[in-house]
C-alpha cells in the first residue's frame, strides 16, 4: 500500500469518525442518550436540528467525492435522524424550528 491509499484509507476512516461523533451528538439531543456529563437524558430539539442541518451541509459539500460506501452511510445516518427528529417533535408537542426566511436580495446574493 503507498502513501496516498494510506492517506485515502486515514481519511476514510477520520470521515466516519466525525459522523460517528456528529450522531452520538444527534442521539444526545434528541434525548435518545444521556448526557456523559449530567448523566441524564436532556431534549434539546432546536439544537438537534442544527446538528442534522451540519450534517446534510456536509452532505452537500462531500458531493460527488465520497465512495459509494460512504454516501450510503452518510445517506442512512441522515435519513434515520430526520426520522427520529420527527418522531420527537410529534411525541413532545415541540413545533418544527422554522428555517429564516431569505430576503429577495440574500436570494440574488446566491445566484450570482
């Protein structure tokens, strides 16, 4: 093996690491897991939606450079949050956090 499939193989493997930490992250939010420090399951449903937000960001950004293995489990672990995101709104009353809305110049900012 030479150095770049080392390098390729390192890469994999600390890709895999951040999304392990991003869902343990997700878990803890949802309340699905307690919290290592107060050792107790604490919802916090805005902040959880933020981190599904982060990880479809880096969904978007990794396009077109992960290996199908990769996408698939990038692609599972998202879809399995937003699921378990949606099954803790409906069973805590909590509405969807709202994404701001653009203004028409943000908008024309991006398409330029």
């Amino acid at each position: 093996m030479d150095n770049e499939e080392k390098q390729e193989e390192q890469d994999k493997q600390l890709f895999l690491q951040l999304l392990t930490m991003l869902q343990v992250g997700a878990y803890q939010q949802l309340g699905l897991i307690a919290n290592p420090i107060t050792n107790k399951a604490e919802k916090k449903l805005e902040i959880a939606k933020n981190t599904i937000d982060l990880i479809e960001m880096v969904a978007r950004k990794t396009g077109g450079n992960l290996d199908d293995e990769e996408e698939k489990i990038l692609n599972n672990l998202l879809y399995e949050l937003r699921m378990r995101y949606v099954n803790e709104l409906n069973t805590s009353g909590e509405e969807p956090v709202e994404e701001p809305e653009q203004s028409n110049e943000d908008k024309e900012d991006q398409t330029e």
